[in-house]
C-alpha cells in the first residue's frame, strides 16, 4: 500500500488486497453447499470473509470509541455517488464534522471534487494490483489512519462503484445506504437483491431527469420493497438539490441515535 499526496493535497493510497484471492461468492455468508468451483476454492472464501468479520468489528470498536458515525455508500458506476455526497456535504457541515474515504480502481477524480467542499479526503486506488472492486475492512482500517478521528463526527465511504461485492464486505460501518439513479432502469433491486437487502436506506437519484425519460418510479419502488420491505426510499437529484431535505433528517437522526 502507497500512501501519496494527491494533486490537490488531499491523501491517497495503491492498494494490493494481498490475502483477497478476488473470488466472489455472490453471498455475504457463503454458504458450504455451493460446490460448483469444489472444496478448495469454497474454503478459501470463507477465510477471507472471515478475516473481513475481524477486522470490520476492530473498526467497528475503534469508530465507536471515538465517537464516529460511519456510512458505507454504494451503487453502480455513475448512478451519483459523489455529486450526492457533494451536497449532502454541503448541507451537513459545519453542524456535523465530515471526512470521506473515497475507493476507486484508478484516478483522485473523486477526491478532487469531494475536497473542495473542504472535507479532509483519503482516496484509495485499488489499480496497482489487480483493481478490487470493493473496499474490504483492512482498507478502511489503513485510510481511516491518515484521518484525525477525535475530530470527526460523520465519516462517509464512497466504496466501489460496483452493485455486487461491495455489499458482502463488512467494513466497520454503522449504516449502508445505496444509490439508484432513474437512468439505470426499473429492475435493478431484484437483479442484484443482496445490495438492496444489506442497505438501510435506498436514494433514487436524478428524479429531474424524469419528464424525459419512461421510467416507472413506483415499479421501482415496488421492487426494491420485494426484495427489503418497508426500506426508506428518498427520491433526490444530487444535481438540484431536490428531495434533500428528508435524506439528510434521516442521516443527522442516525448520526444523533450513535453519537448523541
Ligand atoms: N441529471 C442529473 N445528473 C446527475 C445527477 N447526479 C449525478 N449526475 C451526473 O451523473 C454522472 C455521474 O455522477 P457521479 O456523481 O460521478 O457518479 P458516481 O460514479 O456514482 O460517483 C455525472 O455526470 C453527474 O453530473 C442528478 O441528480 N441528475
Ligand atoms: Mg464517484
Ligand atoms: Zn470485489
């Protein structure tokens, strides 16, 4: 792992997953009767998931400690990411404390614009060694030492933009929350339920694209309710601001419940 400066200042780090052999099981608890790849390659996921329990629980501990309120946000490449964690920054602080993590293959682009809303902003490049598609705890574990956490309140993952693994990765967070944009179609809560079933709360983002699109809102509210019942679904536009106001009562509620 390479910790480097950014162009803009802001930490970054390669990153090589050396004890992940990038297999996934498509479960977040691999189950032993999955026998199609045999035995050996069955045993070896179980470890490495259960290395992730251990470490996720010591950040869970450590973030507790020092009074952090942890949010792991994932989606799909695209759907929004980083222009929602943009305003709900703007919006949040100075009233919350903030620091982001931001995981991608390659590229500072999302530390870049996440640090001009002048939050300290560690970015992890997974490229260097085969580019994982997620964040596993010991990531966050190595980034979350490049931050002064007796000084935050609120610290936000952008993990992976990736709709599969990311969800089976515990990574010492408090609450998941997953981002869905109206261009990517109706169905995909039921494509990829485990995303959907792990996550807390669901953003439909880029409602202000609607008028031109024939996309079904309430199908895809429909689905996402088929796969986790009764999951707070907040329609927003990261690009209006529209919709925010919900979004981020419920997140200051959740940082209150933790932190007080
Ligand atoms: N029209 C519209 N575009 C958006 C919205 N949110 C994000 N975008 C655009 O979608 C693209 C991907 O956004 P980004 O935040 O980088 O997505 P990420 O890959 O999930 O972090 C960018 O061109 C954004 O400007 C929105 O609410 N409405
Ligand atoms: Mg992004
Ligand atoms: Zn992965």
């Amino acid at each position: 792992m390479i910790l480097e400066n950014s162009a803009k200042g802001q930490k970054y780090f390669h990153h090589q997953d050396s004890h992940h052999p990038h297999r996934h099981t498509g479960s977040a608890t691999p189950a032993i009767s999955v026998q199609k790849s045999g035995t050996r390659e069955i045993k070896v996921v179980r470890r490495v998931l259960d290395v992730n329990e251990k470490m996720a629980e010591e950040n869970r501990r450590l973030f507790t400690q020092k009074g952090v309120f942890v949010l792991n946000v994932m989606s799909s490449p695209g759907s929004g990411k980083t222009t929602t964690l943009e305003k709900t920054l703007i919006k949040i602080m100075p009233e919350v404390k903030c620091a982001v993590i931001v995981g991608d293959i390659c590229t500072t682009h999302d530390a870049d614009r996440l640090a001009t809303t002048g939050v300290p902003v560690v970015q992890v490049n997974t490229d260097a060694f085969g580019g994982d598609c997620h964040l596993a705890a010991h990531v966050i574990e190595k980034a979350a030492g490049g931050l002064d956490l007796d000084d935050i309140d609120l610290l936000i993952v952008e993990n992976v933009g990736n709709l599969v693994c990311p969800a089976e990765f515990d990574i010492g967070e408090d609450s998941r929350v997953v981002v869905l944009s109206v261009t990517e179609g109706e169905d995909k809560p039921v494509k990829y339920p485990l995303m959907f079933r792990e996550c807390e709360v669901a953003l439909l983002n880029k409602i202000d694209l609607l008028p031109h699109l024939d996309y079904d809102k309430h199908k895809a509210i429909e689905f996402i309710h088929q796969i986790h019942p009764d999951m707070p679904v907040f329609e927003i536009s990261a690009r209006t601001a529209e919709g925010f106001d919900p979004w981020i009562k419920w997140l200051k509620g959740r940082i209150r419940d933790k932190i007080g």
